[in-house]
C-alpha cells in the first residue's frame, strides 16, 4: 500500500506548494479571469489551477508507477498532454468550442485505439453482452466525450467539480487497490491527492479557478478510471468485490455530473435552445437558489451523490438496468422537488416585496464555469 499513499502525498505536496506560485505569476501577468455582469465572484481570479494539477498528478504518476505493468501509461500521457494544451490555450486565449470537440475525439481516439481503453460490450444493460466492435468503439468514444464535458459543466461554484472527482477518485482508487491494480490504484490516488490540495485555494473565497485546463484534464482521467472499472468486472471471480451491476455502480459514482449534464440538455432543447447554450438551470445553481451558499451548495450535492453510490450498492443484485432506472427516476423526483421549492420560495420573496416574480432559469451565465461550458 506504500506506493498508492506515496503518490496521493507527492501529488498533493507538489500542487499544495506550487498553486501560490502560479497565483502570484497570474497576478503579475494578468492572466485573470475578471468578473461577469452575473458572476459568482466579483474579483478578478487566476483561472490556471489546472496547470498545477496536471504537474502533480503527471510527476506523480511517472515517479510512482511500476511501468512494467503499466505498459499503455504512454498513450494515456500523450491523450491528456494534448487535453492539456488545449485547456491552456482556451484558459489564456478562449478557443472555439468545436476546435475543442475536435482535440477531445483525437484524445479520446489514442486512449481507445493506442491504450486499449475501450467497453466491450454493455455488461447485461438491456440484457445485452457482446458488441459489434465499431458499436464498442463509438459507445467508449461517446462516454469519453460526456464524461470530459460533465465535468466541465457542473464547474460552477467553488468546489464543486472539485470535490466530486476527489469522490469519483477515491473510491474507485479504493476498489482498483483491492482488486489488486496497482497502476490504476496509483493513477487515482494521485489524482485524489491532486485534486484535495487544489480544492484548499478553490473553496470560499476561491484564490483560483481550474479552468478548462483542469476540467479537461480531470475529465479524461474520470473516464480513464470508470471505463477501467466496468471493464474489469468481466476478468474478475465471484467475490464480494465483484459487482453484478457494474455499469449502474459507475453511473451511481457518476450520477451527479451525468445526470446534470442530462438534465440541462433536456431543458435546452425543450425550450428549443442550443443544448450548448450557457444558462442557470443546473442543480447547482437551484440549489444557490434555495438560499444555500456556495459550501452549502457544494457539500449537499457531495453528501448526495455518496448517498447514491451507498444505493446502488446495496441493491447490486438486481441488475443493472433496474438501477439505473432507479438512479435516474429518483434524481427527477429530488431535481423537480428542489425547483418546485425555489418557485415557490422566490414567489414568497416577490409578493414580500411587491416586486415582479424573478425568472431563476434565467439565460445569463452565472459563474466562471458557465461561461466556458461546451461539448
């Protein structure tokens, strides 16, 4: 266990000292992002926490990892190398959202092709096994990119996005240990330890942003790790670390990035709206809207997304498309119960102050995040 814990510590050490640095760096060459008529700050931030995170968990990785075992590690550094820059690049020079979508396809294509990071089929999802191999191919191509662009999405408030890949890597860090997969154990903790010392600069106040160039970066390893772990229940015996529903387990992991990133796009386009167009309908922001603040925010959304994981867990056995049914139905029922109350709470304010009824789902970006927000 020696090796997982020395890379979580070095990852963080080096992030934990090196984001000062590039705060002061960012201050003196105004690389700043400056507040927006309905920003979440009203300072300018340094938006280039990502760069910190990618060395950490890089020099971690690399220094830690038993390579011998780890033969496709290469591949997976040339896939988020090119992540990298171009989150620099859009983090400093806002790139268009389509050359972005062009860079994730040609990362996502080396991790499926070059790494072999690819499903194999559906795992029993709709009683389904086996799949055609370019069915394999565009299904991990299209959960590489929804991955990578939820959590992009939900970096919305201070500590959000955050926190929910400390959780996602945490715990399949945890599982792949178990199971004895040393290299993805090492890959995870690391970004864990990352991602932990990072958050300590982004929580209320935040000091500074990760940007694109860490939303990618932590995107593509997110999808690394859960498509790893879907993929390895199939080579594993029984036992009590073998999940019947494996692909239920990963959503439930996953739930409140995905299931965000669902939602909004449904609402775009039944509103008949670009599904790319930025607005204030994510959780999160109902959740502000409740009259939590920001940690508030960030800590119940947390606090709920391990409650589903806890879930589907303990109902494993009864396959994995009735979970997540399950899932999906009960984040309907709390979303819709949460805008219910944030009407009726912002209608109560409004006849308090004789003042028209505010429009919550308001189409002005509210946040550092929802102005860069793509797929």
């Amino acid at each position: 266990m020696s090796d997982p814990i020395l890379a979580f510590i070095t990852a963080f050490t080096l992030v934990y000292f090196a984001i000062p640095s590039i705060i002061n760096v960012a201050r003196k060459k105004h690389l700043m992002d400056e507040p927006k008529d309905r920003g979440a700050h009203n300072s300018s931030v340094p938006t280039l926490g990502g760069v910190a995170i990618f060395a950490g968990v890089l020099f971690s990785v690399v220094l830690w990892t038993p390579f011998q075992v780890f033969t496709d590690l290469q591949y997976i550094l040339c896939a988020v190398i090119i992540l990298f820059l171009v989150g620099v690049k859009d983090d400093l020079d806002p790139i268009s959202p389509w050359k972005k979508l062009i860079a994730q396809i040609i990362a996502a294509c080396i991790l499926i092709f070059k790494a072999n990071i690819m499903f194999t089929g559906m795992h029993g999802v709709f009683g389904i096994e086996g799949l055609p191999y370019w069915v394999c191919v565009l299904f991990t191509l299209f959960t590489i990119l929804v991955i990578i662009n939820a959590i992009n999405l939900i970096d919305g408030i201070n500590g959000l996005s955050g926190s929910t890949v400390v959780l996602v890597s945490v715990t399949l860090g945890v599982w792949f240990y178990i199971v004895d997969r040393m290299e993805l154990t090492i890959l995870a903790l690391s970004l864990a330890g990352a991602t932990v010392a990072f958050l300590k600069y982004n929580f209320t106040p935040a000091r500074i942003f990760m940007g694109d160039t860490g939303s990618l970066f932590l995107g593509t390893v997110c999808s690394i790790l859960v498509i790893e772990f879907v993929e390895l229940q199939g080579s594993l015996t029984e036992g009590r670390f073998v999940f019947h529903s494996a692909p239920a387990v990963a959503i439930a992991i996953m739930i409140l990035p995905l299931f965000d990133t669902l939602r909004v796009f449904v609402i775009r386009i039944s509103q008949g709206k670009s599904p790319f167009q930025p607005d204030r309908n994510h959780i999160h922001h109902l959740v502000l809207d409740a009259g939590f603040t920001h940690m508030q925010a960030t800590g119940i959304l947390i606090l709920t997304n391990v409650v589903f994981i806890l879930m589907v867990l303990s109902l494993d056995t009864i396959g994995s498309f009735p979970l997540i049914l399950l899932s999906i139905g009960l984040a309907v029922i709390l979303t819709n119960y949460l805008d219910q109350y944030v009407q009726r709470r912002g209608r109560k304010a409004a006849i308090a102050a004789d003042a028209p009824i505010p429009d919550i789902a308001s189409d002005e970006p509210s946040s550092e995040a929802e102005v860069h927000e793509y797929i």
